[in-house]
C-alpha cells in the first residue's frame, strides 16, 4: 500500500502534508501535489494532515487514475520538502468537484 493524492489537492494545494513526510515523498507542481508511491513508506502520517481529505490510501476503489497520476508526475515535478503558502484563493477551491478537468496542470 501507499497514498496518493487525489484531485481535492488541485487549486488548494495546502502542504500540512509535507511538513510531518519522514521521507519527503512529496512533489510539486503548479497548482497541486502528489506523493511518490516508490518512496512512500506508507506510515500514513501525511493523510490527517490534510484537512480536504486530498490524501488516501492506494487501496480504496476507484483510485487507479490517481496513483498513475501520482507516479507520472512524481518523476517529472520537482521534490518539495518544505511547506509553503497555499495559493491565495485556496478556500474557493476547497469543495469544488471536477477540478482535474478544469483546472489540473502538467506544467511541464
């Protein structure tokens, strides 16, 4: 098992998560992040952490897309191992649905 982070990440982009990661398995891209699964140790501190709920386990149904999400961009964003200000109109963004397709970039 390991976590990934899921679309409820995108505009928002908090980073609680990335202060407590014992490994710094987190990356970083334009407007989310997601977790490398090869170098998560699956100790779950990362997933309280987050107070969107933008971070679960790899073993929930229907997940799939976000854990190659998470592996592609893992190997493509820069690792990021210090928390930084969320994007100043994170709240607007929190409970909105479908934000993969409206907003997600590669930013590559």
């Amino acid at each position: 098992m390991t976590y990934i982070v899921n679309e409820k990440c995108i505009k928002c982009k908090l980073m609680d998560c990335v202060e407590v990661c014992p490994v710094d398995c987190f990356y970083e891209g334009k407007n989310m992040l997601v977790i490398k699964p090869d170098e998560c140790i699956d100790c779950g501190v990362c997933e309280p952490e987050c107070p969107i709920d933008a971070i679960e386990p790899d073993t929930n149904e229907g997940i799939e897309k976000w854990l190659d999400i998470n592996t592609k961009y893992s190997e493509i964003w820069p690792n990021i191992s210090k928390k930084k200000e969320p994007p100043l109109d994170n709240e607007k963004f929190k409970n909105e649905e479908n934000k993969f397709e409206k907003y997600f970039k590669e930013n590559l």
